[in-house]
DNA sequence: GCGATCAGCT
DNA sequence: CACAGCTGATCGC
C-alpha cells in the first residue's frame, strides 16, 4: 500500500480518523478538511471497495461534522450533553481563521452582536456526506445546502423543520420524493412549486433513475419513512431519517429478504442511559393520571403540548379514554384534518369552551402562561393538567418507574414531563440493528464529535458481535 | 408589505 | 443540552 501521500484515513465506517497526533500539524488538517480539492482517495478506501470511494466522489468535505448540522451561522461546537454524558472533556474549538472559503457575509446589524473572535466569520452550508447515498444521485433530508452537486432527486423523510429546512417557494434543484402525507404537508404549509413533491406511496417499490426505492413507515411522526434503496449493482441501503424502531420493523419484508450493506441510522438516543419505556406504557399512564386528576376536579382542563406534528397519540388516546373532543387552534386543525385519520378527524372541535382537551405549542407549557391561557376559560375551568410528551424528560432516577414521575405544581397549575419519545431508545436501537444486521452503519445523528462517534461504534460493534 | 432567513431561546 | 421548534429582527424584493 503506498500511503505516504495520502491526507486522510478512514475509520470502518467511514468517518475521518482523528489523526493530530501525526505528522501533520493541524493548521494543515484544518485547511485539508475544507479545500475543495480533487479527490483524495485514504489509504484506507483503497481496499475496501467503493463504498468510501463514493462517499470521497460525493464531497471531501468534513468540516460539517465540527459543526452542528443545524447550526448556520458561527456558534460553536455542540452536543456538550453528550460530552457530559460520556464523561467526555470538551474539545478545544477549531481556529476561527478557519480557511473555509466564506460566502459574502450579510450585514445585520444585530444589537446584541456576539463576541468579536466569533463576529464576521459564517460557514458554508456544505451537504454532509452522510446526507448523500453514495453510487446514486440521491441526497436524504438535504435541502439547505441550495444545488448539491451531482444531485438529481431530494428526498425528504419526513415533515419537521431540522429535515426539511431550505425548503421554500424558490426550491427549483430538483424533485422533492416524500410519502403520500408528507408531501400534503409541504403543499400546505410551504408554497414550493408543487410539480417538484413527487409523493411515494409507502411499501411500493418505484424505480427512480435506475433505483429501487421504498418508502417504509418510520413510527415517528405522521407522514415519517424510511427509505430503502437498492442499487443496480444490488447493493442495499436503509436511511432511517427519524424513527422510532419497533417489533413490526421486523416483519418488513425487505428488511428480512436482503443483506442492508449500509445504514443510515437515527442514534439521537443511542446511549444506555436512554431507557425510557414504551409509548402505550406512557401513554396509559397519562390516562391514568387524567383520570385521578378530573376526580378529584372535574373542572380540569386537560392540556397537551405538541411541536407541529408528532406526539397525536398522546392526545387521541385522552380524547377516546375520555370520551371527549379535542380542541386546538385552527391552523394545528387544518394540518391535523389533512391526515385523514378518522379517529383524529372525528373528534376535532372548533370551540375551546366545548372540549376539556386542549393541545397546544409546547411553549405554552409553562405555568405563567397556562395560567393565563386558563383566564379565557374561567369559570368553566379551574385548574390546568398539561402533559409535555418528549424523550428528554427521561430521567435515570425515574427511569421506568412512570408512577415516580413528579409534577411541577403552582397553584392550579400542573404540568407533568413524559418520557413520550419518537425516537428509538438504547436499547431498541440495539434490538433493530441485531436483527437487520447491517455490514455498515452510518449514525446521523450526535456525530459532531469524533469521541461521540467512536462510542457509538463502540455499541454497534458490540452489538454485531458473532 | 411579505416571505425568507437568522440569532437567541426553550 | 437536545428534541423540534418558536419569536422577533432583519434582510431582499
């Protein structure tokens, strides 16, 4: 192998070694990671076939992986949670005279302008290439990146903002492909040209651009898929976007027919400490505590924080349980009528006063601001029950034991946190990947930290083991 | 005035 | 913190 020219290596998976302790001085490593040059094929590639070789052909840029995804403009490193969590120094920044080729800054002329060693500088938005799928001209939840080089079909994996970012009535790069629903929800809630959505229909195979292509339900949010895609050459790769992994996964037929050569994972809860217990467990328990609470005050108004979609469980199963309609905001019921869902659909109510269930924004649920909400309600109502449904509630103390789970109380204001996620917990994660056996993973998410990124595949190569 | 984007915030 | 946004300010048009 010669490998004495070569500027970069590559670990199993396919992610940049972290190599400061060689010869090169990390001025060098800086500038390599962000010039455009030409291909530079690690001495690592060389042998493992194209996998990697396709990733290089599809941008050698790594500097995304420093930075947040999400973050654009010149905020520092991210993911310190996890640094705590992992016990994990944080890392020193990346020299701000970072020799990324800045596009022309914007002035705004913000009042509270950050710190000057901070001020000035902006990072490209570059497609990561964990967002592209390599031997294809295929790019997954990438639209903030304008014209992706080499990309002729977007794919969007479903409707929440940190996927579909970028998307706006001047998207013009190419064919948008999505499910059925979520490409209902750009139509109505973005104004993109609507000869680009091209939906998909879920569990049907389409061939797109010499591809076959699946959509598969991602038990996230309504609308969410996984995205299958088998290659001419018949190389398989599974894209999870976000999902929640579950048993039905493994009854998808092509999941069990076919070798996944790569996956696309979503590890935002791909550490043991995440064990938070299933959703009909928490959602029973909210039940439950619904229940206690309107015995013992039946004027309760029952409240039930929601991002844009997601977390309609929650609130069905109250409204049934209950046998009661669901209130919320006109513009939250036109998305909700759009899915279609009888049980959903039939119980929606215009009228606040009408219906004890209320679902509103998630940042409606703080005690001040239930309190005045529940003004408007008075008398009919006297006191408040909000549930905040998110995986982030989640504590070790608690843990499974939901019945433990204390309330923030002030006066007639309650507000419980629910460990209701949308995302895999640890172990879930574990039983997934165990069963699908992949001969690669890709996490997608938590990976701007080489450190995060070798735990992670610390788990998955424990858990292929034999 | 309107849509898009960004900093700051939760 | 992050999840997946939201709010308000500030751009371009």
């Amino acid at each position: 192998m010669e490998s004495e020219t070569l500027a970069l290596d590559l670990d199993d998976n396919g992610f940049p070694i972290d190599s400061l302790s060689s010869e090169e001085e990390p001025v060098d490593r800086d500038s390599e990671k962000v010039e455009e040059r030409g291909l530079v094929i690690p001495s690592a590639v060389q042998n493992t076939g194209s996998f990697a070789l396709d990733f290089y052909a599809g941008g050698t840029d790594w500097s995304c992986l420093i930075s947040k995804e999400k973050c654009s403009g010149n905020k520092g490193l991210v993911q310190k949670n996890l640094f705590q969590a992992w016990g994990i120094e944080k890392p020193s920044l990346i020299p701000s005279r970072s020799s990324i080729s800045f596009s022309p800054p914007r002035k705004r002329h913000c009042s509270k302008r950050i710190a000057e060693d901070r001020s000035g500088t902006e990072r490209p938005r570059i497609c990561p290439f964990y967002k592209k799928i390599p031997g294809t001209s295929f790019a997954v939840d990438a639209f903030r990146y304008g014209l992706i080089q080499g990309c002729s079909g977007y794919f969007l994996t479903h409707f929440h903002y940190d996927h579909y970012g970028g998307l706006s009535k001047r998207w013009s790069h190419g064919p948008i492909y999505c499910s059925p629903l979520t490409a209902r929800l750009v139509k109505m809630c973005l104004s993109v040209n609507p000869l680009f959505i091209c939906p998909l229909e879920l569990d049907t195979e389409h061939l797109i651009d010499g591809v076959k292509v699946t959509m598969l339900e991602a038990n996230h949010c309504p609308g969410a898929a996984l995205v299958h895609f088998r290659l001419k050459d018949g190389r398989c790769y599974l894209h999870t976007g976000d999902f929640r992994a579950c048993k039905m996964m493994q009854s998808y037929a092509l999941l069990t027919s076919q070798r996944i050569n790569v996956l696309y994972l979503d590890t935002t809860y791909c550490n043991p400490k995440y064990r938070f217990p299933p959703k009909e467990d928490v959602v029973n328990f909210v039940v439950r505590t619904t229940r206690k609470y309107l015995e013992k005050q039946p004027k309760t108004l029952v409240v039930v924080g929601s991002y844009s979609i997601g977390k309609e469980h929650v609130y069905v199963t109250i409204s049934q349980a209950l046998g009661v309609q669901i209130y919320t905001d006109p513009s939250r019921r036109r998305i909700l009528q759009s899915f279609g869902w009888p049980q959903l659909c039939g119980q929606l109510c215009s009228s606040g006063q009408t219906s004890p269930l209320h679902v509103l924004p998630l940042s409606v649920l703080r005690p001040e601001s239930l309190k005045e909400y529940l003004k408007k309600y008075s008398p009919q109502f006297t006191a408040v029950l909000a549930f905040r449904p998110t995986g982030w509630t989640y504590s070790e103390a608690t843990g499974n034991h939901l019945d433990l789970i204390k309330p923030t109380s002030k006066g007639n204001i309650t507000i419980y946190g629910v460990p209701y996620s949308e995302h895999s917990n640890y172990e879930e994660l574990r039983e997934f990947v165990k069963f699908l056996r992949p001969e690669r993973i890709i996490p997608t998410v938590n990976v701007g930290n080489a450190a995060n990124r070798d735990k992670m595949q610390s788990y998955f190569q424990e858990w292929l083991k034999t």
